[in-house]
C-alpha cells in the first residue's frame, strides 16, 4: 500500500455548513486541501511489484451509511485477492460513508472472466457489510471510455464529438447523457448513443444515471454545459473523473449567470475554466482557462456568444490534457508531469 494519497478529490455539488469530512482510523485527515497519510497495517504488507512487471489496475468505490468494520472488510478481502493497494482516501459526511481506493494486480493473474469474476465477489463483500461497493477495470493502452452530460446546449456536445471523430482526442465517446431531450437528434447523427434522464427526482435521477454509467462501462464524465447540480456523494464517487466547463476565469464569478455577473461589474476580460468537480460549487482544481477581452460597449450577449466560442475549445484541450497526461491534483491544484 502506498504511504501518501493525494488530496485529489475530482463542480456542481455544494457543500453545506453544516457537512465536515471526517475519516476513520486508518487516516489522519489535516486539511481538505493537505495530503493525507494513509497508515500502513503489518497484515497487508507486500513486497513491492517489479518495474517491469506488467499490472492491470482497478478503481473501487465504496459507499453506503457509517458502520464500522467497513475499511477493514475491503481492504482484507483485497488482501486475499492478492492485490496491492497503491492509494485509499475515506471520508465520511453526515453519517455517510465513502472510500476510494485504487488496486492492483498481476495482468497474468487478472484475465477478463477472473475481472468479472472477482466484480461479483467484491459486491458480495460489499453487500455483507451493508456497502455498494464496484470496481472498474483500468487496461493499459485502451481507449478512455467517455460520457458527456448535457442540458440543451450544443456547442461544447458538437466540440467534444468532433474532437472525438477526428481522433484530436484519444477517447470514445460511448454515451451521451441529456437531463432533457434536446439534443438526442444531434447526438443520433453522431452514431452515438443518447440516453434521457430526467432529473425531477434527484436522488432517483443518479441513481439511474449511475446504472447507465455502469452499464457503458465508463471511465470518466464530462458535463458540457449540464446544469443540473450533482449530489457530493455522486461526486465522491467519480473523484478527480467529472471535468466541468464554467463561463468565467474561475475563481471570479461561481455559480449561476457568470457573464453576466462579468457584465455587471465592467470587466475588461472574460474567460471561461474547465476544472475537476468537487463539493464546493465552481471551486474544483482548474485544469485549463482561456480569456478573450471585452469592449466597453459590449452586451451580454456579445459577451456570451464569444464566451461559447472559448467553452468548447477549453473544454476540449481540458479532456485532452486529461488523456495525455499524468495529473497530481493536490493542495487544490493541478499538477502536470
């Protein structure tokens, strides 16, 4: 088991006054924003894998109500399943509890009937201990799995499938997900598959959409321009996997109406961000910003529509920096290789 896990925890779920993570025993937690020290238990010690040792990773999520023993099952259970884990981060907030925790394995020990073989015994583990526990198989050199999130706008959607078709971004698209209707013709002539979710419910409505992320098998999430607030136990879930595209040089003008906002106040230059999702509304760690300048006597409309000519440019070169490269997100940063 790795010593330290970065602090990379991955917009749109707000965190109450009243919401304080608190981790269990196996992690001292100083700050949101500090590395955690994750301790080392005798029983799960393991030599080191080789360098040259070829390994195929997982990402286990495990979530539920508070109740004791639950770090401890899972971390066992991986033990038997002769893993070595190389970074676990928990948290628990207001009775609920959430571990990410990332595992490896032998590539010769890890065919795909013995992955989905050990998915089963994991949910099993899972369930005996009152959890939802998954995993999600990581292959080296395949393809990142892609699902975009959208409301009504097009313009970061048509960005991202071009850059997609035209292999600008190394990633599959394998589901686009509208809390609306909208846009599944654009995405239909895309040969795309579109999957309405609607979000009158939401606890209801990520419940579902987590079913059909799980369903495309997919690795990360985009919200091009979804606005829909997402839960902080859906976010925990996909930490450092949900980039967001925000109309404004974050961290000036969060939340909603942000040109506006820009517009009001007289700025000279407008940008937009794209950053990784956290509790904290539009606060998440920017990975990429862009800014044009602004005219005196220019509206907010102006201002918009050369601000949607930006999103989806930045919103691209966000995923593609994702991609390519190995991002340390810590002390609320993003870090590049």
């Amino acid at each position: 088991m790795s010593d330290w896990v970065r602090d990379d925890v991955p917009r749109k779920c707000p965190r109450s006054d009243g919401d304080r993570g608190s981790a269990s025993s196996t992690a001292a937690v100083a700050s949101p924003h500090l590395t955690e020290r994750i301790s080392r238990g005798p029983s799960l010690a393991r030599p080191v894998p080789g360098e040259d040792e070829e390994r195929i990773t997982g990402s286990i999520t495990v979530t539920g109500r508070d109740r004791k023993g639950v770090v401890a099952r899972i971390t066992q259970f991986l033990f038997e399943e002769d893993a070595n884990i190389e970074s676990l981060e928990e948290q628990v907030t207001r009775g609920r509890f959430d571990m990410n925790l990332l595992a490896s394995w032998r590539a010769d020990r890890m065919e795909l009937d013995q992955r989905e073989a050990l998915r089963d015994r994991l949910a099993a583990v899972g369930r005996e201990v009152g959890m939802d526990a998954r995993i999600r198989f990581h292959v080296e050199g395949a393809a990142k799995r892609m699902a975009i999130l959208v409301t009504k706008e097009p313009h970061c959607l048509e960005a991202l499938l071009k850059a997609t078709a035209d292999r600008t971004l190394k990633a599959e698209t394998v589901v686009v997900i509208g809390n609306r209707s909208d846009l599944g013709p654009l995405v239909e002539a895309a040969d795309a598959p579109f999957v309405h979710v609607p979000w009158t419910d939401r606890p209801k409505a990520e419940e579902a959409l987590v079913e059909v992320l799980d369903r495309y098998d997919v690795d990360f999430l985009v919200l091009a321009r979804f606005m829909r607030i997402l839960s902080p136990g859906f976010c925990w879930r996909y930490r450092n996997r949900i980039i967001n595209i925000h109309p404004s040089l974050l961290p000036a003008f969060a939340g909603a109406e942000a040109y506006r906002q820009a517009w009001e106040k007289g700025v000279r230059v407008v940008g937009v961000t794209a950053h990784f999702v956290t509790p904290d509304l539009d606060q998440g760690p920017i990975i990429h910003q862009d800014a044009f300048g602004v005219g005196p006597d220019w509206s907010v409309k102006k201002i918009r529509q050369k601000g949607q000519e930006f999103e989806g440019k930045v919103l691209v070169e966000a995923v593609r920096v994702y991609l390519e490269k190995r991002l340390d997100v810590h002390w609320g940063r993003v870090w590049t290789e």
